[in-house]
C-alpha cells in the first residue's frame, strides 16, 4: 500500500504561502510547487490562456502534453471520460504517489492542456504542501517540470529560480524532493497497459499490481511529456559509454582538449591525468534522488563533458538509465 504524503514544512492549507499560490492560480497565474518527484510549473487546468503561458515561459512546443495534478484521487472521474477498473487498481495502490495514468480527456480538460489529444495524464502527488494547495484550491492543476524545456529538471526551489526567474508569479518552497525522477507515466487509454515513461513507481510493481506484463513503449507521436529525443539535459555533453571503454574515451576527449568529468567510480586502471570525478550515490533510489543535482554540479563546475556508464535496466535503474540516454540525445547547432 502506498504511505501517505510525505511532510514538508507550512504544509497547512491555512497557511500564508499556500493561500497565496491558490489565490494566484485563481487569477490565471503561474505557480511553482514542490511534489515529491520534481518542482511544477502549474497554471489552473481550466484556464486555456493561463495553460498557454507555461508554454511561453518553458519554452516548450505547444504539441507537447501536460499533466493534470489533482488533491484526491476520488477527483479522477471528473476530468477524465471513463476511470477503467486497470486505472482503478493502480490509483489505490500508489496515489498519492509518483504514477500518471493517462486515460480518455474529460469535457473540463481544454485541448490547449493535451496537446490536441483526447487523452489525458492525470496524477495525485505524494507531497503534503502540493496537497495542501491542490485541496485548497478544488480544481486541478496542469503542470510540466518547472524548468527551461529539454533542460535537467528542478528538485529544488533554487533551480527554479535559477531556470525561470521572474516569469513565475510564485514559488511555493517545499524543499528538495524525495524521488528526484519524474513520475511513471501509464497509457491506459487503449485497454492494454504500456509505460511512455518510466519513473518512481517501477515496472515491478506494476505489473505486481495488474497481474501481468506492462510493456515499455518506445517511439512513435510525443502523447506524454518526457518523450524529446534530447530531455533532462545539462549544457555539457553527456556520453554514455560501457565501463570498458570509459578510461580511454575519457584520455581521447582530454587529449582532444575538452574538460572531462566521470560520473561514478570508474573500475580499476590508470586515470588519466586531468580527469575529475563526481561519485554517484548508492542504492538506486538515492541516485534517482540525487541525480538532477549531479548533472546541474557538471554544469556548474565547468566540464564540457560527463562520462557514464548506465545501471540496469530493471527497478529504478530503467527510469535512471532513460533519463541519461535522453540527456545524452542528439543535439541541434544551437544547443
């Protein structure tokens, strides 16, 4: 069974800060606000012309879908067109939780928060202040990660700062977040379960809930966010190579004057000189917490190029190893 929403300071729907975030969500502002994956980017999911300005302010293609944020998960059958017993069985388990279902778009849901879609992602955050703001405010809340689009997600208030500034009418702190990965996205809408995007909740368990496989969908249109070919991505280059391969690749980059950092412990060999390393945490579930800290430090330290080597794709380690494939995408001229 899924625990309860975690606890984060000022979590009071009395309180100051979320009485201001409800109070600038009515008004067709943008809030900030903390959930137990990354910090959203939200506008009420109602209000076509407050939706579009996230668009504006991420920079992202307006093709691109939203999620939908409720307080309850009893609120589902009010923005979408039929709850399947799948989406039933999967709600109870891990809402409030780090799991979006996207099932047929609701008659309250605008095409402008879908992408054009008839299907929407719909989830219940596991934080106690986005809870507190959610329930407070009674409707929902569409909302991407709130960071420049393609860029490596915000697990702090400060990064949101730091990405969007003052284009955001509010921050709603609720300190760093406890998954760090974006939630699992579950396409329910056309009778066989498939993950778009894996996340908090991990394969495992949901196919421990269903009873059955649920396969990982790979290509075809962008139907849920978090499905760019370049995503989550820092302004250094990310290169994923085989733990064989990555002292070698590091000399040949290095001797090629590009400043080089290994993310992680490499295996036993010679380091070449001038190579700096950043050690990833260990279990999973503390890289996943931390991961979005680790490429932001590449960032801010300077490097022109990270190595690493991928963890199994099996647990968390498939929406850890997702996350750096995409960060490591083809890139245009400009980026």
């Amino acid at each position: 069974m899924n625990p309860g929403p975690e606890h984060s300071p000022s979590a009071d729907p009395t309180s100051p800060e979320v009485f201001r975030a409800v109070t600038i969500l009515r008004a067709g502002g943008l809030v900030a606000f903390p959930t137990e994956t990354v910090y959203g980017l939200g506008a009420d999911a109602e209000n076509a012309a407050a939706v579009r300005r996230i668009f504006e302010v991420k920079g992202r293609p307006e093709a691109h879908p939203l999620i939908v944020h409720i307080g309850r998960p009893d609120w589902l059958g009010h923005w979408v067109a039929d709850v399947s017993p799948d989406a039933q069985k999967l709600a109870r388990e891990f809402w409030p939780g780090p799991l979006t279902l996207i099932l047929r778009r609701g008659s309250r849901v605008p095409l402008a928060v879908t992408g054009g879609l008839e299907t929407v992602g719909v989830r219940v955050p596991n934080h106690a202040l986005a809870l507190a703001m959610l329930q407070s405010f009674g409707g929902a809340v569409a909302a991407p990660s709130a960071n420049r689009f393609g860029r490596v997600s915000p697990t702090r208030a400060e990064h949101v700062r730091d990405d969007l500034g003052d284009r955001v009418d509010f921050i709603l702190d609720g300190g760093p977040c406890s998954v760090g990965v974006e939630s699992t996205i579950v396409d329910l809408s056309s009778g066989e379960p498939a993950i778009l995007r894996p996340g908090g909740v991990t394969r495992e368990q949901l196919e421990a809930v269903l009873g059955r496989l649920v396969p990982l969908r790979h290509g075809g249109p962008v139907r849920s966010p978090g499905q760019h070919v370049l995503h989550y991505a820092p302004r250094a280059e990310i290169v994923i190579v085989g733990a064989d391969e990555l002292l070698k690749r590091a000399a040949d980059l290095i001797a090629a004057g590009r400043r080089v950092v290994v993310l992680g412990s490499p295996s036993a060999g010679q380091l070449p000189s001038r190579l700096e390393i950043l050690p990833l945490p260990d279990p999973l579930a503390d890289l996943a917490r931390s991961l979005y800290d680790i490429l932001r430090e590449v960032d801010r330290r300077g490097f022109d190029v990270a190595l690493v080597t991928l963890p199994p794709d099996e647990g968390l380690g498939l929406a850890i190893a997702d996350r750096l494939r995409r960060a490591a995408g083809p890139r245009g001229p400009s980026q």
